[in-house]
C-alpha cells in the first residue's frame, strides 16, 4: 500500500471507540475506493429514480450501463495497477519522487488510448444510442484515470482529502442527478451524465492531492514500462484476480435466468444483488487485513530486514526473526480464522 501504514499507525494509536472507527473509515475509503463509492452511487441514484416515477426499464439499462462501464475500466487497469503499484513502491524507497507523476501520465495514456478503442467498438454494437455511447465512453475514461490514481493516492497522507474527494463526489452526483430529473430531461442519458460528473469531480480532486505530494518534474513518462516488462507475472495477477472476481457475472448474464435489457446490455437481477451483497462483506475483510498488516506486522518486517540492510548482529537478527514470526503466527493464523 505504498505508505498508508505510516498514517495508520498514528491513527490507531489513539485511543477510543471514536479513534478506532475514524482509523477503520479511512482505510476503508483508500482500500475500496471507487467501487465503493460505485455501489453507493447506484444505490442513491436508483433511489430518485423511484421517487421520481422513472421506469424500470430506464433503471435497468441505467444499472447494466454503469456496471459493464466500471467492471470494463477495472479489468482494463487491472493489468497495469500492481506493476505500477511496484514501481511507485521502489521510486519511493529510491527517492526518486520526480519519477511518479510522470508515470501516472503515461500509464493514463496508454489505457486511455487501448480502452477507448476497445469499449468503443463494444459500445458501437451494444445496442446504445450515439449520446448514450458517448457518455459510457466519458465515465469509462474517467474511471480508467480513477482506478490508476488509487494506487498512487495510497502514498499520500492526507486521507481527510481523499475522503472529501468521496463525498463531493455522491454530493455533485447526486445534486446533478435532481437537476436532470427536475428538468425533465431523459433519464437514461440525464443519470448516466450526473454519475461522470461525480467521478469527474473525484478525479479533479484527487490529481490536485497528487500535485500537491509529489514534485513535477519533465521526466519521461514511460520508465515505469521496464517494470511491466519485468514483472510482468504481477500484471498477469491482478488482470486474472479481477478476471476471477467478476467472471461469474458475465456468466450468469448469458445463462438461462439472464435478462436482455437492450442490445449486448445484460443483467441479472435474482443473482447481481446477492453478489453484490457478498462483494460487500469481501470488503471489510479486505480493509481488516491491510489494517492488520500495516500496523501489526510491517514493522516487525521492517526491523527484521533493516538489521540485515545496516550489518546487524546475528543475535539481533534471530530476536527480530522471532517477534516478526510470532506476529505472523499471532495475526495470520488460519486455524483462528484471522
């Protein structure tokens, strides 16, 4: 996580209920960060559209647009996010800080380019309308840029601003999406504008944090390439871990209880909402875990390799073993379900 634990550790440090479910939020909103925030969205906007009369074949095509928008930007940045992650992670112990945002440039850039062309020839024979295509490519862009800016805002310490950033987000997207119903303009087209502009202000938000931590510099954007070559079995992880993940959906959708929307637009109701609903408890195993590894056991790790790096003693080294064992053993146990 590239820096979160530092901000972690003086969060939990803290005593109080208070303290713990402030420390417990934070990490959850950079853990989770847009598919979260994705969820959230949904449920607000469908929320007006049923005070507001709006159809529910227009919220079915809404819901199944987001979802193959966001599930589309997520595989597509999968394959870049922990090679980058990498490189952040060793331009960081290198302190060659002048290297990071030129790579958050390049690798936006080549997704961009690879994605608009590969969503758009999807787009053109899903069914849509030229508006409605149009905006599923604008909120697709603006996710891929998303996406890839999560793993460079878990270096930043300023986690009040990220989660700012959040709610300014469901904020505008939600006021945006009153306006269009308000106006009486087309719902499908109205809601999917209001969601790309919440992530849009998301987006603008997070670039000015980046700016501000890290120094701007003329450096080449492409280094970090050299890292997607040579750690390549990384990429190829994170696109078949979110390939494993969200696989069954599409499956699903082409299966017997699958319902056709319009056009290549499929969903599955009786089946989207319990997944749904189990991606969400994945979720707080996710944040339990980076919390019980940056606080607990990272530090341990850190002293253990720091005695080896600065010529430690052998009987330094072995104590510094055992205590980073220990909290292995302590925390990671499978036999106790941690």
């Amino acid at each position: 996580m590239a820096g979160i634990g530092f901000e972690l550790k003086r969060l939990f440090r803290r005593k109080g209920l208070f303290a713990t479910m402030r420390a417990y939020g934070y990490a959850g909103i950079v853990c989770t960060g847009p598919m979260l925030l994705g969820v959230l969205l949904q449920v607000g906007i469908l929320v007006l559209c049923g005070l507001w009369g709006v159809g529910r074949a227009n919220q079915d095509l809404l819901v199944c647009m987001v979802t193959y928008t966001l599930l589309a930007s997520l595989l597509l940045t999968s394959f870049f996010s922990m090679p980058v992650t990498r490189f952040l992670a060793d331009m960081l112990f290198a302190e060659r800080e002048d290297e990071i945002l030129p790579s958050f440039w390049g690798s936006n850039a080549i997704m961009l380019v690879a994605g608009t062309v590969l969503y758009g020839v999807f787009l053109l024979f899903s069914g849509a309308t030229l508006l409605q295509g149009l905006l599923c490519l604008w909120l697709f862009n603006i996710m891929i840029v998303n996406w890839n800016g999560m793993s460079y805002l878990t270096a930043i310490k300023d986690y009040r601003g990220i989660l700012c950033s959040f709610a300014a987000a469901i904020g505008v997207a939600c006021l945006c999406a009153l306006a269009a119903l308000a106006l009486g303009l087309p719902p499908v087209e109205g809601l999917l504008a209001s969601i790309a502009l919440g992530y849009g202000v998301m987006l603008a938000w997070d670039v000015v944090l980046l700016y501000r931590y890290f120094p701007q510099s003329d450096r080449s954007p492409w280094p970090f390439l050299q890292w997607l070559d040579q750690f390549m079995p990384l990429a190829l992880t994170g696109l078949l871990t979110n390939l494993g993940l969200f696989a069954h959906l599409v499956i699903i959708w082409a299966g017997p209880i699958g319902v056709q929307v319009k056009g290549l637009f499929y969903g599955a109701p009786y089946y989207d909402v319990p997944a749904l609903i189990a991606f969400l408890t994945i979720l707080v195993t996710t944040v339990n875990f980076v919390v019980s590894v940056e606080v607990n056991f990272y530090p341990r790790y850190r002293d253990y390799y720091s005695l080896f790096n600065d010529g430690g003693v052998v009987g330094d080294i072995v104590v510094a073993e055992e205590g980073m064992l220990s909290t292995l053993n302590r925390h990671y146990d499978p036999i106790r379900g941690h």
